[in-house]
C-alpha cells in the first residue's frame, strides 16, 4: 500500500477546516482534509443546516447548508486531496519531526498538521422526563435539519439561549403555532435576537419548567410547573425541540500519540495558531487563548494564521503572497 507523504493534514472538515484546506491550495502546498462524516460542512451541515448564521461577514443570514455551500466551491478554486468518511485514529511525531497519520484503512505522512475538530463529537442534553426517549425522532426532536417538516404544527421549543431563539425564529414562518419554553423570564440571547423574538408572534411560556409529557394519538401535552410557586400549566403541541445544549466530548485528541497541553478541555495555542506540539496547529472552537471569541467568523481568520505560519516554517525560502488580490486566482 502506497503511503503518500504531504505538506499539511487538516484533520476536521467544517467550516474552519475548509477554509484552512482553501488556503492551503492558494499557497499550492499539497495538503489532505480529512473528515469523519461523509460530507463536508461539519457540524453545521449536520446539525444546522437551516439555523441562519450571522457572524460570517458578507453572507448576511445565510443557512448553515448555504454557508458551506460557498465553501465548497471556494475550494473547488484550490482544491486538495480530500477524504470522507475517514476518522483519525492517531497522529505520531517521528524523530525527523514529521508526523504518521493513521487511520483504519490508510495511513500516509504530513510535514505540519491542522486539527480543526471543534469541540469534537457533539451530544444534545436530553429532556430528563419519563417517555421523552420514546418520542425522540417522532414528536421529539434535538435538531431542524429541515423547517418544512414542521409546517403546519404546533411546535413547543424548550430552551433559553441563542440556539433556540433562532430555532423558534426560524419555525415561526412555517408552523401554526410556535412556543418558546424556558425556565427563567430573561433570555440568555443575543439584545439584538431577543428584541426579534419579542416583537415576533413566538409565545413566550415563562417561567416554566416541563415536568410530565403525555402522549395522545396525534399531540403531546407538556405539563409545566411555574418556577418559584406551586402554579402549574399545560401545553399541547404536535412537535418538541430540545434546546438545552450540548455536551462535546473530544476523546479521539486524547488517544492520539501527541502531548497536547490543554485548559478546560481546549488546546492551547500561540499567536501563530501552534499547540504546544511543534509543527501542529489548532484552529476553531477547540482552541483557547487571551481574548478567544467561538465564533465561525474568528475560525476564518485563525486558518490563514496558521497556513502562513506553517508555510513559512516549511518553506523559509518560499516567497508567499500575503493578499489573495495578488494571487493568481480565476474565478470558476
């Protein structure tokens, strides 16, 4: 078995990942992107792909599929060796400093490694009430891969946060009825996405925590329990979307065979994107430093950092273009 030998391995093909391996071919270094999942787009592919994102400058509201839409065809523009359905079972630095990458069926060699995995495999907090498992994937729901699906219903969200905000927004147009179910009366939302959601047809259920569901033929009825009193309601709906976040779980990074130095589950990196592991960098929501803000936008500009960096360590001699406008670039 052939074991190619690379510039750079991006491990993760999200939204980071992506822009990191576009970056990469702008600067014609021969790199690989791999991913788990057999498409590309990540998490937000997989889980978002109709949540509108707002903090990527120039695509204003843009679904999560539309976003990763674009990116793909920005890296058709440059494109480099990529393989789906592939996960990463170790990475080994060797003596000469370049790295072994492993997995189940191939194995191939990298001079510089990009790990842009997120906070890793994502797990939805679930609704800890008797009978919500046997709802789940019928009346119950942890995602909106799809909005239409919910067209016509009554749908009750449960959750206080940004997601859910969006994800009440985002039925509003398309269900009967949409109600938003959170424990406290403030919401933890962004001022902006919360005045929306006020001035929208949204029925705000607050302050109230589920305490019972109850199945019938074609509904389910949510019995609440007014927080701070003995007051109790009910809703029926014909949908549940559970909002209350995730817990990540990055497990793979630890079995690797790399010294990663990591804060509160997150690696650590420099001004340059570099781990404490010379020759791999981190870039996206997996990474901490002074000043890190989780947004997909910050992950943008993470990925050149770490690409010229990387470059110029690989090849010191090589002039690089700093500004795409001076490169060669035909728009397809």
């Amino acid at each position: 078995m052939t074991e190619e030998s690379y510039d750079v391995t991006i491990v993760g093909g999200g939204p980071a990942g992506m822009f990191a391996a576009f970056y990469c071919g702008l600067h014609e270094l021969h790199a690989q992107l791999i991913e788990s999942l057999p498409q590309l787009g990540g998490q937000v592919a997989a889980l978002y792909p109709e949540k509108q994102v707002w903090d990527v400058a120039g695509l204003p509201g843009a679904t999560g599929q539309e976003l990763v839409n674009q990116l793909k065809k920005q890296l058709a523009i440059a494109p480099v060796d990529q393989f789906l359905g592939e996960t990463v079972d170790d990475v080994v630095k060797e003596e000469d400093g370049t790295f072994t990458i492993k997995s189940a069926d191939r194995i191939s060699h990298s001079k510089a490694v990009i790990i842009a995995l997120g906070n890793g495999a994502f797990t939805p907090r679930k609704l800890a009430l008797e009978g919500a498992d046997q709802l789940e994937g019928d009346r119950l729901h942890y995602f909106v891969s799809h909005k239409d699906d919910f067209a016509g219903q009554r749908v009750a969200v449960l959750g206080g946060g940004d997601s859910a905000i969006d994800i009440a927004l985002m039925l509003e147009p398309v269900a009967k009825d949409v109600y938003l179910v959170h424990r406290r009366n403030e919401f933890r939302g962004l001022e902006h996405t919360v005045s929306q959601l006020k001035a929208s047809s949204v029925h705000l259920v607050t302050p109230y925590l589920p305490k019972r569901l109850t199945t019938m033929a074609d509904a389910v009825t949510i019995d609440l329990k007014k927080m701070r009193s003995d007051d109790e309601d009910q809703l029926t709906v014909d949908s549940i979307v559970v909002n209350y976040g995730f817990t990540a779980n990055n497990a793979a990074l630890t079995q690797w065979s790399l010294d990663l130095a990591s804060e509160r589950h997150l690696l650590t990196v420099d001004s340059t994107m570099q781990t404490s592991v010379p020759g791999v960098y981190a870039i996206g929501d997996g990474v901490t430093y002074p000043g890190k803000t989780a947004l997909i936008a910050t992950a943008f500009g993470e990925a050149p950092t770490a690409v010229t960096a990387l470059a110029k360590q690989l090849y010191p001699q090589k002039r690089l273009a700093v500004h795409s406008s001076s490169m060669n670039i035909k728009r397809k």
